[in-house]
C-alpha cells in the first residue's frame, strides 16, 4: 500500500536545519500513521522536460487499467520549468508527479511544496538505488522523491588528438594541465572549455576536491563556498584559462558547439549524458571520441561526484498522491520503462539493476571505448559527502554573474567570496540562520 506523509512547511524547514542533510538516508520514523486503502487509481499528471517521458507514461497506461498518467512536457528548470512549477504549486495547479534535479530538490522540499514520501516504499526498493542518490533524496530525516539517474563525472577525448599531442589519458589533473597545453601547442585545439554559464558543472569539480558548500550546525545553515578546495580547483582552472591551454567558453553556445564539430574541442570534462550531445554535434569524428575517469588529485584518492540527475517527487497540492507514488516506483524499478524511453541518451540510473536495460537502448557504437565501463569504473568510487543548500538559485545566479567574467587575467578565486556573501546573505533574507 501506498501512504503519503503530509508535513507542513516549517515543520519540513526544521527538519532539514535540525539534521544533517546527507547523513539521514534511512533514519526517519514516519511522521503520521499509516492509512491502509485500496490499490490505487484514477487520473494523475507528470510534468517532465526528459525526453522520452511521454512513452514512458504510455507504456504504463497499457501496463494497468486501475491509473491512467497524462504527460505534459516542460522546459528544463534552467529554463523557467522550476518557475513553472513553483507558480503551478502555489495556484493548486501542478502535476501529481514532477521531475526535479538533485540541486533543486531541498528548495522545494524546505518551502514545503511537496508531499513527503518517507514510508511508502519499502526498503528493498530504496535500498536498489545508489547510496549518492539516497543522501541527496533524503532531507532532514524525510525522503522526498525517487532517484532516477546518478550521472557520474567524466572526461571525454578525442584519442586522435591526445596520439597526435604525444600524451596519454590523463588519470591526475597535473596531467591534465600538462596534456591540455600539449594538445593546445600541438593541435591549436583545447582539451577543455570552463563553461561559466554552468554551476552544477564547478560545483562537482569542487566536490571532487572535497569541498562541502552547505552543511548544517544546530539550528543553523553552514556555508561555506569559498572553501580552500573551492578555490584551489578556481585557481587551477584560471591559471589554464590564464595560459590559454583551456577555453572560456559558454556550454551548449554557437561558439561551443562549432568547436566540437570543427574538431577545436579536443575534450570535455562532463558526466555520462554527455554521450548524446558528443554524437549530434561531431558528425564525422566516429571512433575518434572516447570516455576517461575523472583525473585525481594528486595524492589524493578517487572521488567520483556525480553531474546533473533528475528525481521524481509528488507536490504537496497532489490529489492522488497514492496513484502518484505508484507511478513513481514504475519509472525507477520498472525494467518496462527504461525499455519505452528507448534510445534517448545514455543515462546512468540510479537503480542499478537497470544499467543494462539503459545500455541496451543506447547505441554507443560512435565511441571507440566501452563507455558503460567507464560509467560503471566511474560509479564505483566513494561519492564523498555533499548536499546541496535549501536555495541553489541564489548560489546558481551569483556564479553565472560573477564566474562569467572569466576571462586571462582573471580572478576566479575572488568570485567565490563574492557568491559566499550573495549566497549566505540571500539565506538570511528568507529567515533561514546562518552560521557566521
């Protein structure tokens, strides 16, 4: 059976401050009694901006008779879906299911615009999906969606252009730098870009190198942004950026885009979905692209963050939480459904039982390497302890103004003081304490 926890927002808002975010997978007791009912039915909506979605909730609509799913597509967060769902939520009109990103997920939880789920699965499926997924999906005690997919950071190559450079793939980012500026004499290519317009994209660099943005201390938020790992990997970064060996460049720009099918990008440091976009941008370069782990620090052991991944929560105004919760299950256990999404991108699930019904569905044949290998060498490393903060959009906006005037000669080191104080500041004005 399938039971819906509703908890008021300040009630939710003190949870979250009073317990470590990342460290509470498991641990909640449930906050009301449970109510049994019949199986679930009726009519539910699910918004989602993943491609693919629409016949995912097909295939569940012919899987039963008892709920019938009605998809709608919506822009991605970035792109006003997360307005649109926060607007949708307060007029009492949002779907029954959202998509919502890891980075995004404690904002919604902490204003109390979604239902928690905590008790209405058992422990066999909760436990079949990766211990990252489960800490960023459990806030304060409460688990508030189900994990979908557990990108893993990676680097993609192009394998002709390291050969023609002389180098090798790099497993530490010393290596790295030194590859990047041989590739760069050799080729006039760059093996990176840093996408300034991308703060998720820094924001895993930075918790490879074991930064901890947010934590909590009491009653108090703890941030912590311009940390000395953060700024060991801005300074690192600005002094390739300096040399002109990497490229400052916009993610998913013209410029960007131009660089990846003119052959200028020699590599992309990004995650596992990565694929997809590699393939339609670098028409003519089969078999000359491959996957890598993320290099190291030196000295240092590997730590896999992960980049992106979305997760499916119920909002708070559901009138169908019970038929919303059993969707849910369907799209993160259900073999059935990563096999209706079909060949739509190479998403590393967070659900490990499911990784070789997703690889089946994606022709990776472009590449020169087994790019599930990497994935799954990838995947198999500590994640290190992360959570993301109660309001990322502050944090997100203060590093898009200030990180996008990156350029040689630069201070990125010094931005990160700047996005501390925006950011602990912008805490502050929503009521929530922060720690001095």
């Amino acid at each position: 059976m399938h039971r819906i926890i509703r908890t008021t927002g300040a009630a939710v808002l003190a949870a979250a401050l009073l317990v470590p975010l990342a460290s509470c997978a498991g641990q909640a007791a449930p906050a009301s009694t449970p109510t049994e009912s019949a199986l679930p039915e009726g009519e539910i909506t699910f918004w989602s901006a993943l491609a693919g979605m629409d016949l995912v909730a097909e295939a569940f609509n012919e899987s039963q008779d008892r709920i019938h799913v009605t998809f709608e597509s919506v822009p991605n967060g970035a792109n006003g879906g997360y307005a649109k769902l926060a607007a949708a939520i307060s007029a009492g009109e949002a779907p029954d299911v959202a998509t919502i990103e890891y980075y995004a997920l404690p904002q919604f939880a902490s204003s109390g615009s979604l239902q928690s789920l905590t008790g209405v699965y058992s422990d066999d499926v909760l436990s079949s999906f990766s211990d990252v997924s489960r800490s960023l999906t459990t806030l304060g005690g409460e688990v508030w969606a189900l994990p979908y997919d557990a990108p893993p950071s990676i680097v993609w190559y192009r394998q002709d252009l390291l050969e023609a450079a002389g180098v090798a793939v790099p497993t530490t980012w010393e290596e790295f730098a030194d590859a990047a500026r041989a590739v760069h004499e050799t080729t006039g290519g760059y093996l990176a870009s840093f996408n300034a317009n991308e703060p998720s994209w820094y924001a895993a660099l930075a918790w490879q190198n074991g930064a901890q943005w947010f934590d909590t201390d009491g009653d108090s938020w703890v941030v912590d942004i311009d940390d000395a790992a953060t700024t060991d990997v801005a300074e690192y970064w600005q002094g390739l950026i300096d040399e002109g060996a990497v490229k400052a460049v916009a993610s998913y720009s013209d410029e960007w885009t131009n660089d990846i099918a003119s052959g200028t990008a020699a590599g992309i440091v990004g995650a596992s979905w990565s694929a997809t976009g590699i393939i339609t941008r670098a028409a003519g370069q089969e078999g000359e692209w491959i996957a890598a782990g993320l290099p190291v620090w030196e000295g240092a052991e590997a730590v896999t963050p992960i980049y992106g991944g979305s997760t499916f929560a119920v909002p708070e105004t559901s009138g169908n939480a019970a038929a919303a919760a059993e969707f849910i299950e369907f799209l993160t256990t259900d073999p059935a459904a990563i096999e209706a999404r079909g060949d739509t991108g190479s998403a590393y699930l967070a659900n490990s039982d499911l990784t070789a019904v997703s690889q089946a569905a994606f022709d990776a044949s472009f590449f020169a390497n087994d790019i599930w290998e990497v994935f799954d060498e990838a995947a198999s490393h500590d994640s290190g302890d992360w959570q993301w903060g109660p309001n990322f959009d502050l944090t997100a906006t203060a590093m898009k103004e200030t990180m996008g005037a990156t350029a040689p000669g630069g201070d990125l080191a010094a931005a990160f003081t700047s996005i501390q104080e925006t950011t602990a500041d912008g805490l502050a004005d929503l009521g929530l304490s922060v720690a001095p």
